[in-house]
C-alpha cells in the first residue's frame, strides 16, 4: 500500500513559490527605488560626474546653490505656493459640496451631471491644451495664476467630486436627519455633522488636489511665458533644451521640487489608508 499523498494546506505556499515570490518583491522594490535614488546621488555630483555610474566621489551642494542663488527658483516656488494652494482649497470645497450633493439629494440634472463628472475625465490633456488656451486667452487669464488654477479644478474636481460621492455614500443617512432634526440648515448639517466624519475622504481629495497642480507640466508651460511666472515643474524645463543641458541643476532642483511632496504626504498618509478604505466598511 502506497502511504497517503500530504496535502498542504490551503493558502499556503511551496518553499520553492516563497522564494519565488520574494525574489519578485525584491526585484520589483529596487526598481521602484533606483530612479529616486539615482536622482538624489547625481543631485550631489559635480557636473562632470553627471553620468559617472559610481556614487558620489566628488561631493558638492554647488548644484543647489547654483538653483537657489542663480535661477528664478524661488520665484517659481512662490508661483506654484499660491497656484497649488487655490486650487487644494477651492478643489477640496467643490468636489465635498458636490459629492454631498449627488449622495444626498436628487434633483433635476442628477445624471446628467452625473455623466458629465464622468466623461471630462475621458480627454487626454493634449486634446484639451488648444480649447483651455483659447478660452484662458478670450478671458484675459493666460499668464496669470487665477487662469491655471482654473485649469487645474477642471482636472481634479471631477475626479474627487466622484469619490467623495463614494465616500458619502458610506456615511449613514441618519446622521443628516438627526441635524435636520436638531434644527440645522442642509448646509449646516454637511459642515458641522458630516465634514468631521469625512476628514479621511477630504484628506485624499486634498492630496489628490495638491498632487494636480504641484506635479503638472503641460499645462504650467502652455499658458505661462516668461521665466519669473512659471512654477516649480514648469521651470524644470529650462535646464534641458535642445542645446545644453545642465543635469546636475536638473536633479538638484527635481529633489527641492519633490520633498515637499513627500513631506505632504507624510502627513496626510494616515489619512489617506483610512479614506481608501472607509466608505466600504461604513454601514
């Protein structure tokens, strides 16, 4: 008689499928990590070195210096200080009034809208930079901050309008008729009752919202002329044209651009795990 075959558990895996598995995680994590990494060592090196495959031997801060003290750096990080921050505040308040709205109320226009929140989101930004630049131009807004923070809500409110609508959708509707009880306004049931329960939601929009804006080239070099009214990303293009390109400046200025956003995300990262993740566990 032939002894019975083991069966392995279910879910667990072979040790030859362990390894397997490891050996793609590891993989997968140093590809994920080398650019970065990369990008933060030429960052240090002199521009000689800029493609010395060892790290740095030659360590110096002259790349920042150079991008602080020489270019319109600063003048760009104040352009997109003001453009980012409109636009996170404007986009947090429309998208959470507006998918309040949709997840609470039915009107008429509800799917109409509903569509249209859906559909803006199907156009690449290629197709869209020649009809924004002749409507900015038509309202006198092209190179001027207002014009491309009115760009910018165009492309994060109705993403965020929709999944704050998801987000709502998770929050029980007895809350709202406990304020309605209460005495409070719609608006005041939303602002006092609803808005603190939906911090987490708020924060992703946020980030998303801030993400939009910091991050954009398209747009920032399309409808910004002039070195002193362009933002951070959009002044990363002056270190690289067709002639020259200056990689140590390039990189040292990429890590000033990207560490506030690191530093944004280090705080809002609580928030944004919970908001993924909430309005499907809300009854």
């Amino acid at each position: 008689m032939t002894p019975p075959r083991k069966v392995r558990p279910r879910g667990e895996r072979s040790p030859l499928a362990s390894v397997g598995l490891h050996l793609t995680l590891l993989v997968a994590a140093v590809v994920a990590v080398f650019p970065p990494l990369w990008l933060v060592v030429t960052s240090f090196k002199p521009k000689t070195d800029a493609f010395d495959t060892s790290l740095v031997k030659n360590f110096t801060l002259g790349n920042y210096t150079h991008v602080i003290g020489d270019t319109q750096f600063l003048a760009w990080l104040g352009n997109s200080l003001l453009v980012v921050g409109l636009t996170t505040v404007i986009g947090v308040f429309i998208s959470a009034t507006t998918g309040y709205a949709v997840s609470r109320f039915r009107f008429p226009g509800l799917r109409p809208l509903m569509w249209m929140l859906l559909i803006t989101q199907m156009f690449p930004v290629a197709v869209l930079i020649v009809p924004l630049y002749n409507l900015l131009a038509s309202l006198g807004l092209l190179n001027q901050p207002v014009g491309l923070v009115v760009t910018y809500l165009t492309v994060a409110v109705p993403f965020c309008a929709w999944m704050m609508k998801g987000y709502f959708d998770g929050i029980p509707a007895e809350i709202d008729e406990a304020g309605r009880v209460d005495g409070l306004s719609p608006f005041g049931t939303f602002w006092r009752l609803i808005m603190p329960l939906a911090k987490p939601g708020l924060a992703v929009t946020a980030f998303y919202t801030f993400i939009t804006g910091w991050a954009e080239v398209a747009y920032a070099s399309a409808f910004m002329t002039g070195e002193e009214n362009l933002t951070l990303a959009g002044g990363l293009q002056t270190f690289v044209n067709q002639y020259t390109a200056d990689w140590g400046s390039l990189t040292a200025a990429a890590v000033l651009i990207a560490a506030p956003a690191a530093v944004v995300f280090g705080l809002v990262q609580r928030h944004l795990v919970s908001g993924l993740t909430a309005g499907a566990t809300k009854s």
